[in-house]
C-alpha cells in the first residue's frame, strides 16, 4: 500500500503562530484564573463562566465555584438553588442550569470524566463549538478550534476575511492549530488574548500586535470593517410593577419556572403594565386573580431599571400588605424573613432593594 507524506504547514501560517505563541509566552495573563489549569471540569466551568461574561469578571466566582464544588461530582450532587447562589451577579442564569445538568450527565454517562471528543462534548447541556473546543484543545491537547469573539476578530482581520462565515473561521484557525500541533490549548487562549488586549474592537493597537506585519487587513486598511458589524435594533423596553408583599414581618417571594428567564431564581409577584390601568390597580387585580391574594397595595418604593440581551426592563416597585388568602401550593414560594434573604438566589438588580428597603426591617 502506498504511503502519502503528512501535509506541511504553510509557511505563512507556521510564522504567523510561532508569533503568536512567542507573545503568549512573554505576556501570559495573571488575571485568568484558571490559566495553566489542565482540568477538564475546571475548564469547562471556567469557559461555561466566561461565556457573555468578561474573564476578569468570571474570574472570583470561579475561584468561589471550585471551591465549593471541586470535582464533576459534587456540582452533579448539589442542589438547584445553592448552585444559583454561588452564580447570583454573574447573569444568564441558563449557564448555571445547564452547568448543573451536565455534571450529573458526566457523571450518569460517563462516569464522572469529562469526555474527549467535540462530539461528545457538545451533546452536554449549555456546550456549544466554542466550549467544546476549549476543553478538547486545552485540558486534551487536541487540534480542536474554540473560536469566540475576540479570536474571531483576530482571524477576520488577519486574513482580510469580508464575511467571516463559521467555515471560514474554522478552516483559517485550523490550518494555525496545524502550524503549531504541540500547543493547540495555547494558540486557541492566544488568539483569544490578544483580541482582548490588543486586536479590540475599537482603537485597535496595531503598532503592538505580534502579527501586525502578517495582517492583511492592516495592509489593506480595512480593519475597521473586520469583521463587519451588524446593526442592532434598539432593544424595546417593558414596563412592570412588583410587589412587595408583608405578612405578619415575612415577605412573599415565588421563584420563577425553571425554563424561562432568570429560570430557578427567586422574585416578587410581579405584573407587566399596559397604559390602560394604574399600578396599583394592575397589582392589586394581578395578587388576587394569580395567586389568590386579597392584598392593599401601597406606594412606590423604588424604580430599578435592567438591560437584558433582547429588552430593557423598567420595574416600578410598590409596597403591599397582605388581608387574606393563601398562595396555590402548585406555585413554588416562600415567606421569608429579614435573615433568609441571603439564602436564595435573586436577579442581581434585585440586592440593592433586597438590602435597603426589603430585609432590614
């Protein structure tokens, strides 16, 4: 039978990644907490943590995270809101979910170790290309892409690339992962370094960038195109009220299905509001109709506003007192006190009210 020799990297892209993991080396970021870590579960939640989130944000929950659930299996073993918990602040609250079910997947199917290969990494809850990548290719030392925004921006820059499609993201970051097959873990964390410090969105510093003479969308001066950006339409806003509702110096507090926004987190009753009627009026119809709860609404205590991927969120906060009625026991709730507030999860624009006008009295 014969044999066909190995296919050599091209010159062009071994140069490009012998730069790239010479400024790596020099640079290494001490703000990554998990950097050098070769844990395959660290990894994962470390990458599940940095996903929509900044590194130096992620970086003391997991800290926080690893210290609590250091191993697949005791994240698997850990109840819901204890997980939400040590999440609270961090935001896409999905990411916790999913982090959750696939440690008890890792654990049921795979007997606690995290597998090897993208495709059985990505039938794992909340592991997409990206994550998949970084783990196989980091923790594994496999020629796997993990391709997110900031190398993204690399790649479409360094090869000129007008429309950035996946394939060609995929085919530009393999053929460097081939240029420098000992280190695909490193090239994928330099490429994703450098769009963070250097190749940024705006102002990008070309002067300082390792591949600045490689850099064709340098050479052609088109790097304020690359990639091209899409235009976003201004997020609609909603409008609604929650109460705050007392009974006997314990509050009422619901937490929301698990497969919807803000999943598994606990909250106020709340109602969204039209133009049509008061807030009062809205929450005092809406605490009786839903919950079965005769109560007398009061003033405005505070108007906390949040931004989320797809709406703005206006939320006018009133005061209640409980008269009569009892909850459905079908609907997940509680009557807390002023010191087990800090024992379930809340959205984080939910704490400042939480601690100045809810727990203190």
């Amino acid at each position: 039978m014969a044999s066909f020799p190995k296919p050599r990297p091209d010159p062009g892209d071994s140069a490009v990644a012998a730069s790239l993991l010479e400024w790596f080396d020099a640079r290494r970021r001490d703000d990554v907490a998990w950097r050098g870590e070769r844990d395959p579960y660290a990894i994962l939640v470390a990458e599940v943590m940095a996903q929509q989130t900044r590194v130096e944000t992620a970086a003391p929950y997991h800290r926080r995270f690893m210290d609590r659930f250091p191993d697949v299996r005791t994240l698997a073993e850990a109840e819901e809101d204890e997980v939400l918990g040590l999440w609270e602040g961090l935001g896409y609250y999905a990411r916790a979910r999913n982090l959750r079910r696939a440690a008890r997947r890792v654990v049921s199917e795979y007997g606690g170790r995290i597998p090897r290969a993208v495709s059985e990494l990505r039938t794992l809850p909340g592991v997409g290309p990206y994550t998949a990548g970084a783990v196989a290719s980091v923790a594994y030392g496999l020629p796997e892409p993990a391709v997110d925004g900031n190398a993204r921006r690399v790649l479409s820059r360094l090869g000129d690339l007008e429309t950035a499609s996946p394939s060609e993201l995929d085919r530009a970051a393999r053929n460097l992962l081939g240029a420098a097959p000992d280190r695909p873990g490193d090239v994928n964390q330099a490429l994703m370094d450098l769009g963070s410090a250097v190749c940024t969105p705006r102002g990008p510093r070309c002067g300082a960038c390792p591949l600045s003479n490689r850099c064709q969308a340098l050479r052609r001066g088109t790097v304020g195109q690359r990639p091209a950006r899409k235009r976003r339409a201004r997020s609609p806003e909603r409008v609604e009220a929650a109460a705050v509702v007392r009974r006997g110096g314990r509050v009422l507090v619901l937490r929301r299905p698990s497969d919807g926004l803000l999943g598994g987190l606990w909250d106020f009753p709340s109602v969204r509001l039209s133009s049509t009627t008061t807030t009062a009026a809205a929450l005092t119809s809406a605490l009786l109709e839903r919950y079965g709860l005769d109560c007398r609404v009061g003033e405005e205590i505070r108007v906390l506003s949040h931004t989320f991927s797809h709406f703005r969120l206006r939320l006018a906060v009133h005061g209640a007192r409980w008269r009569s009625g009892e909850v459905a026991q079908r609907r997940p709730h509680r009557w807390v006190g002023a010191g087990e507030f800090g024992d379930l999860a809340f959205p984080a624009y939910l704490r400042r009210l939480i601690d100045e006008d809810v727990s203190p009295r």
